[in-house]
DNA sequence: TACATAATGTTATATTATAACAATAACTAA
DNA sequence: TTAGTTATTGTTATAATATAACATTATGTA
C-alpha cells in the first residue's frame, strides 16, 4: 500500500471520526464526536481519544488547546502535526489554520536565548473574524 | 492605591493563589493548587478557578494550555495576557516564558490572508531543555 | 446613605480525559 | 504458516478539569 497516502490506512474507527471531523466547518469536541458516531457504534470515549490520539499523531487533525477540540489539517505541509498555527475567533469561534511560509520558516528557525531548539510549536490568535468585525 | 501596582489590588483569595503559583518553578494545575491552599480556608474548586481567571485576565499569571497548568508571568512586557509565548520541555516539563523582542514583534504584526488583525495570541514550542538533552 | 459592582462561600454537576484489563486484528520474520 | 510482536478494539470504571446556580459579604462610588 502507497504510504504517501496516509488516509489509507486509516482503521475503522480512525476512519469514521476523521470524516466526521474532516467535514465539520468547525472544530468538534470529543464528546460530541462521540454523541455523532455512537450510531457507527463507537460506544465509549476512549474509542474516541484513541482515534483522535492516532489522528494527531499522524498529522491528520490537530488539537486546537485553548477550546480542546479537534480540526481537520488542511494545510499540505503538516503530515505531521510538529508546526501548526491557528486563527481563533473570539466571537463566532470560526478557526482557521494559518498556512504562512513566512511564519512557518521564522518560528521553524526560532531559537530561544538558552539556545534551546524546538522541535515542535503551537500558535493560536485571537480575534474577531471579518463577520464579526462588521457586525 | 498606586493603581500601576496591581498586586496590590489584589484579594485575599487572589493574593494567596497568586504567592503560591510565584514561588513555584514549575507551572501549577488547579487541583493541585487547590491542595495547597486548603489550609488556608481556600475549600472549593471554585474559589479556585475564580482567582486564577482573574490573575490570568490581569496577567499576573499564564495558563498553558497544552497542559492545564498556571505560571506566574515574569515578562515586564505583558501587564495583560495578551502576547505569550513559552518554551516547554517534553521530557521534564520545564516550562520557561520567552521573552523576545523580535519574535513579540513579529507575531504583533502578523496578519494573515484574510487580513483578519489580532488582539491576542498564545504560542508554545516544544523540546527538549539544555538538562534533558545531555542525558 | 444608597446603589452598583466585585468577590466569596457553598453545593452540585458538567466536561474532558485516562487507567486497567481482556480480546481481536494486522504485521513481521523465521 | 506459524509463532511472536505490535497495534487496535471493546468495556467498565474512575480520574482530572471546569462551570452553573444561588445566597452572602465586601468594596467602590455617587
């Protein structure tokens, strides 16, 4: 089977929460991933937090900490979940995930004074989007 | 009251959550604190909460978010929780505020595609510290 | 004073997440 | 193709994090 295309090999319970997230406009909390799927007969959280345990590890979704939910990774460049930066806002609660070479190659290059290198970085932004600037 | 010294302002209920989170070199979760100021008549989760939302509104302390936890800030520069960014070290947990002129610049200015303009912005990187590299 | 606002105390409950263990499926190497 | 290994699943129970609702007290202010 063709690595590259990770989506394949997906499980089944993997598969179900993932086009679930993948089709929500929205970040989704876990819980409500589970209420969403208990049809599909994933019965219990921990069915859930191992799928999206999995997702994240593999890149497919990221976490957005701040609301503890879960988004589909539409950017390209992250198979792997190590640079990932958000557009929260704060009204409305649309987010966005930033896909911006230039913010990607500066935090990728950051280097702390203790010279400390990252080898990973998450970034969340707060505002209004432009609906709700208008408003 | 010298309104430029907020921690002066600060209540009883703050104050004793506020020195407890100070004196720890590591970020603090709520239970935890919870434990440690039981002593003192702090009894409910509650009272908790309440004190940290207000020391977080302030800025006199930090939530991570990656991992539940409160740092008390150590930034001249954020009166307000409004511009943060900590280093966090995957193996001990040692998290440590950044304080960067270049990178708080850069990230007060960055605007996205949208031209969506930010009011706030969180940001964690993640490693390993200098100790935990050379074992 | 009287009013408004903020903080507190308290009980209960909601929300988010993991521990522990048994069973099954998928992958890997002799 | 069999045995060993690793990943995934199913299940029950419970831990950890956080807020709702309401009564009370303290503080700030006109």
């Amino acid at each position: 089977m063709n690595k590259m295309h990770k989506e394949h090999n997906l499980t089944k319970n993997q598969k179900i929460i993932f086009d679930l997230i993948d089709k929500s406009p929205q970040p989704l909390k876990a819980y409500s991933i589970l209420y969403n799927v208990q049809k599909k007969g994933i019965k219990a959280p921990l069915q859930v937090y191992r799928a999206l345990d999995k997702l994240v590890e593999i890149g497919k979704i990221h976490k957005i900490e701040s609301r503890n939910a879960f988004i589909a990774c539409h950017n390209s460049n992250c198979q792997v979940a190590k640079a990932t930066a958000f557009s929260i806002c704060e009204i409305c609660e649309k987010v966005t995930e930033i896909s911006s070479a230039g913010l990607s190659k500066y935090l990728a290059n950051f280097k702390d004074k203790d010279g400390m290198k990252y080898s990973k970085y998450n970034l969340e932004f707060f505002g209004l989007c432009k609906k709700c600037t208008l408003k």
